[in-house]
C-alpha cells in the first residue's frame, strides 16, 4: 500500500483534544515566537558582552557557531525525532501530536510554528545539555545563536507553506519542502537548509525540485 502523504489542504485547524485548554497550546499565531524568543536572544548576548566580559568578536564566534550548529539540529530532529513512528497506540498518538498532524494537515496557519508549550521545555533541555559542554558566558553567545536559527527555521517554515516566491533561493527552499510534503516524505528533512540533506544523501533525485 502506498505510504499516505496528505489528507487536507485546508488552512483551517484540525481538533487534536477534546479539552479546550489542550487543544489552545497547539496553536500558535506565527509571531508569537519572534514576540518571545528575540528578547531571549538579546538577554544570552547581552550576559556574554555584560557579565561575561566576553569580547565583542569571540560573542559573534559563538553566536555564528550556535547559528550554524542549528542546521544540524533542524535536519537531526526532522529526520529522526519528528519523523520517528513508534509502532504502539501511544507512541503513533505522540507522533500525530508533534508531526504527524503538520503532514497531514500542511496548510494549517496555526501549526506551521512551534507552540511555545513545546518550545520552552525543548529549549530548556537543550540548553542544559548545552551547558555540559560550554562555560556559563560562552553558552550564552552560542545558545543566542542557536534560538536565531531556531527562529528563522520557524519562520521560513511558515513562509514555505504560505508565501508565494516566484525565483531565488527561497523558491528553491520551498521547493525542496514541498517535495518533502507532497511527493517523497522520506527524503527532503531540511527546511532552513538543505546542505544536510546534500551531507546525508537524503535529498531529491535531480530535477525533482525543477
């Protein structure tokens, strides 16, 4: 049987709970992240710059390197969190709930950015792991970096699924994506980017983006 790509191009929201509380934290207007996580970002550099006492050019290292390092992040959860499907009841119900809805429902304005009751915690637990490998200061440059990338993933991905471009790199980027929607959901797990894709050999067959 044929692998189910899609089932509505609706831009409508789908009901995921029966409780209204529950279902509210599964949508999210797309500026709410830049609302929140900008001011974030502005308190982690100024703490490297002020408190840290870092120079001005090792904050814009980390940062780039935090920046950078993001890509990776986007393609690894994409590839093996978001599209990980667990053969159990609940385990099939958890993947619906973090991805499996998206793909189904891919025009749905209200589930193209992440809720920040999904991205507070991850952000947390990354930020802890993080910090295992970073010094208090210099973390805070990177991990201002890496909420950057975050951020422009986030609204890129809005942007594929609702802004009509017409030539140029971001045409090409929603290309790629789109391919990854409605064609080939195994292949294509960048969506800022798609040098990881080239990496791991995980991209499109020549001329399918075409």
């Amino acid at each position: 049987m044929a692998k189910k790509l899609y089932v509505s191009n609706s831009t409508e929201s789908s009901r995921m709970f029966k409780n209204d509380f529950l279902e509210s934290l599964t949508k999210v207007h797309w500026s709410v992240p830049l609302i929140f996580w900008i001011p974030v970002i502005v308190f982690f550099v100024w703490r490297a710059l002020g408190p840290g006492n870092l120079s001005v050019g090792t904050v814009i290292g980390y940062y780039l390197f935090g920046l950078a390092f993001w890509t990776l992040a986007e393609y690894v959860l994409h590839r093996w969190v978001f599209h990980y499907e667990p053969s159990s009841k609940w385990g099939q119900r958890i993947h619906f709930i973090f991805h499996g809805v998206h793909h189904d429902f891919p025009k749905d304005r209200l589930r193209l950015v992440m809720p920040l009751s999904a991205s507070i915690p991850m952000a947390a637990i990354i930020y802890f792991l993080f910090s295992l490998f970073f010094g208090e200061y210099t973390l805070g440059a990177f991990f201002g970096g890496f909420l950057m990338g975050y951020l422009i993933y986030d609204e890129c991905h809005y942007a594929m699924h609702h802004a009509n471009f017409k030539s140029g790199l971001f045409k090409k980027i929603k290309d790629h994506h789109m391919l990854h929607h409605y064609a080939e959901p195994d292949r294509g797990f960048g969506v800022s980017s798609m040098i990881w894709d080239v990496i791991f050999g995980s991209g499109f067959k020549r001329g399918r983006g075409k």
